[in-house]
C-alpha cells in the first residue's frame, strides 16, 4: 500500500494526473458550448426538385394506394443520400428506414408539426414537406430527406458507439500528457540520482546530457555540475590538505621524540640536557606555529563568503603592514622601502588583505640576505591596483614557481631548518587574493630575489566575491 501510495505521490504522476483532467474536461467543457450554441436545423427556401419529387410520389400513391408503410418507403429509387420519412398524424410516430443519418430529422418530426410545405436544413440533410397521403385508412404526412452535403470527417465519428469516441481521446491525451510527464521528470530523476551517487562519496558524478537543454530543467543540471565540480575541487583540496598535514607533522613530532629521549639518558651533563631541550621547545614551537597556520587556512576558506567589504585605503594598509614587518626585518638589518601613488581606494576586507599582505612580506624578509633591501610598489591601472613585493634572496627555480602557492610547499628542505617556514603562508595568501576577485603570482627578478604581484580589480562586489 505504501509503496503504490509513493508512486501516486511523485511529480510525475501528480503531473500526468492534472494535466489529464485539464485536458478531458476542456474536452468536455468545449463540446458542451459548441453544442449549446450550434444551430441544428432552420427553415430555408423552397427546394423545387425535392418538391417536384415528393409530389410525384405521392400522386403515384394516390393512383396506386400503398396497403402499409413498408411500401411506401420503399417507393424511392435506391439512391445513397435519399430516404422517405412518414409521420403518422395521429400518434406522432416517424417511421423511416434504420439509417443514423436521418436520426435527427425523425427527432425532428417528432417534437415539431409542420403544416405548409416547406424546405429545413440540417447540418449534411435538408428535408421537404409535408403531403399528406393515406395508407391503409390511416393518414400520414410524407417527407423527404436528400443529402445538401458530404459529411466532414467530424461526422464519422458520430457513427462510433458513444464509450469508443470518449475512450479516443482519452488514449490519445494519456499517450501525449505520458510523453510531457517522462520529459519533464526523468532528467529530475536522473539529477536525483546523481547527487545520491555524490552522497555515497562518488565525486564525479554529473548529469551533462541534461544541462544540454536550454530550458529551467537545463539550467538546474548546469548549477548542479558546477556546484559538483566546487565540491570535488574543496573536497579534494582538503584530502590533500590533511594528507600533508599528517605528513608534516611528522618531521618535528619524530624530531621532538628523539631529543625527549636523548634527555632523558641517565648521566647526561646538563649543558647537552640544556640543548635537547632547547630543541624540544624549538619543535613544540614549529607544531604549534603549523597547527596556526592550518586552522589560518581552514577559516579563511570557511569565511570567505562572510566576507564584510568596506572602503579601504590601500596605501594605509599597506604602511601599517610594512610597519609590523619592519620589526622582524630589524633583526637582519632589512629595511622595507615603499613607493605608491597619491590615491588608492577600493572595497576589500581589510582583515584578510592585511593577513595576505603579512605572510609575503615576512616570507620576503626571511628569504632576504642581511643588510639588504625588500622593496614595495603600489601600482593604479586602469581596472587594478597591482602590488609588487621584491625581495634580494637567491630566488625560486623557474619550474617550481607554479606550485609556490600550495600548501606545505617548499623549495627545499633545508629551508625548513634555516627558516622555519610551514609553507602555509604563501597558501593562505593566495586564498585571501582570490577571495577578492585578483591574482598572486610570482617571478624571478633580473639580477637576484624574487617578486611576488599582487592584483586586485579597483570594483569589488559583494555578489562577485560569492560568485568566486
């Protein structure tokens, strides 16, 4: 019961249902007006020849007295389209032979008593008289009914049982209105099972034969593939991301448990006791600073679409970032030097921009030789402002510059010992950038160190960042 019940519950059936109904009482609704309004018979002009029959006829009676009604019917030539109506006077009866043509005329005798001889028209008959003639002693008026026309199409099917012309459009409506239904649900349930298959962990499920419609349906399937595809890539950036997070974890908690256990030894002298702690609490700072930067990353990508935008000076962010970063770059004897020009207003989110900005131009100080220079330009085009982050390090090989902004990234392990570096904090920058509609990229200088560009359009809308 409940499963027949689910059937008739569906949007296929419920369509079919409506619209069949629709259909068969416009049908009905249609076919009762018409007929209401539609004239069935009026009185025309004299027809002469059928007049100047059925008075021949009925001087032939009169030389020649019919004994019934059978033969005065059967007086006619047989000729297709020409009957003889008699019309008993007394009783009212019509009595004619059992053609559905001239059904209607009978009814017509029947309900209506005609006096002068006169000519009505029918829908595909027209019918002259009356004469009165007498058969057998009883009196009667005589008709005849001749063919004005050759019955349309229309008409033939009036000659089908009433049941068999209302089961014909019935088929034919169900057979249509099926056709409607199966087009309209059977790309919603192919959408449906797509995304089941999607639920169960099956990722590359699309549906790209439907988004090939060019209707409501085909758009449903477009945003269904694209919203498919997002899903796939966050999905797969976060495998990724904890597939590297496991992995870097590694070094420093193997690191961390040596120098526990080097310290541990009995007889050790305190100041080797004082170095493995010292590196014990060097680890513990790296895991934490990693554990930071992927919980950096993991919000940033959680809060993108809470992005709050505002009007932002550019050229005051970026002197308040340089001014953060000029105490660390202190330590190496770096000095941070900044051009830019006299206006640079945009809508951003400060909070995300400064923390892009931060992470590459610590990464810039880092990579930097001691009393050197990191420089910064603050570029206006026409649709961007374009930063440009310069630092006299010893530079990026050509073919790892592509991958400089993914997570965990790092050019060589050894950096990690001389710097320290995650390798999130390029990563989280570049999230920040593309959160606002730009671009990160980086290359090479001429001579020596690398510059990382920055471009951000001058027009952010808030519906362009949640497109993105």
């Amino acid at each position: 019961m409940l499963r027949v019940t689910g059937k008739f519950s569906s949007i296929g059936a419920k369509l079919f249902i409506c619209f069949w109904l629709i259909v068969i009482l416009t049908i009905g609704a249609t076919r009762l007006v018409s007929e209401q309004f539609r004239t069935k018979s009026f009185i025309a002009p004299t027809h002469h020849a059928d007049m100047a029959k059925i008075e021949r006829i009925s001087r032939q009676i009169k030389r020649n007295p019919a004994t019934s009604v059978q033969k005065v019917l059967s007086m006619l030539p047989k000729r297709e389209g020409r009957e003889l109506l008699l019309k008993n006077v007394t009783t009212n009866e019509v009595l004619a032979s059992e053609k559905w043509q001239i059904v209607s005329l009978q009814k017509f005798l029947t309900e209506n008593n005609l006096e002068s001889l006169t000519t009505v028209k029918f829908e595909f008959y027209r019918m002259t008289g009356p004469l009165a003639i007498n058969v057998a002693g009883t009196p009667y008026q005589l008709f005849l009914a001749s063919r004005d026309r050759k019955p349309p199409f229309g008409s033939i099917i009036h000659r089908i049982p009433t049941w068999l012309r209302l089961a014909i459009p019935v088929i034919i409506s169900s057979i249509l209105l099926w056709l409607l239904t199966r087009s309209l649900t059977k790309p919603l349930i192919a959408m449906q099972k797509a995304a089941a298959r999607f639920g169960d962990g099956e990722f590359t499920a699309r549906i790209p034969l439907i988004a090939q419609r060019n209707d409501e349906i085909g758009a449903c399937a477009v945003s269904f593939n694209l919203m498919a595809e997002k899903l796939e890539q966050n999905i797969g950036s976060h495998q990724r991301l904890m597939a590297d997070v496991s992995h870097e974890l590694r070094s420093p908690m193997t690191r961390l448990q040596i120098a526990l256990g080097l310290a541990q030894q009995n007889n050790i002298s305190e100041d080797l006791l004082h170095k493995h702690l010292q590196r014990c609490e060097l680890e513990v700072a790296r895991l934490d600073e990693m554990i930071s930067n992927v919980l950096s990353l993991s919000r940033m990508e959680n809060t993108i679409s809470q992005m709050e935008l505002m009007t932002v000076d550019l050229k005051q962010l970026l002197t308040l970032c340089i001014e953060d970063a000029q105490y660390i770059a202190n330590e190496k004897s770096i000095t941070i030097a900044f051009e830019y020009p006299e206006t640079a207003l945009l809508q951003a989110d400060a909070n995300l921009l400064s923390s892009a900005i931060n992470n590459i131009l610590i990464n810039a100080i880092k990579y930097s030789h001691k009393n050197q220079q990191v420089k910064v330009y603050l570029i206006k085009t026409n649709s961007h402002f374009v930063i440009n982050i310069m630092d006299t390090g010893s530079g990026v090989p050509a073919n790892d510059l592509p991958k400089l902004f993914e997570a965990f990234y790092r050019v060589a392990q050894s950096r990690e010992r001389t710097t320290g570096g995650t390798g999130l904090g390029m990563a989280i920058a570049k999230q920040a950038i593309v959160a606002h509609n730009g671009n990160i990229s980086a290359q090479n200088n001429s001579e020596n160190g690398l510059t990382v560009t920055i471009e951000l359009p001058l027009e952010i809308s808030k519906n362009s960042v949640n497109e993105s």
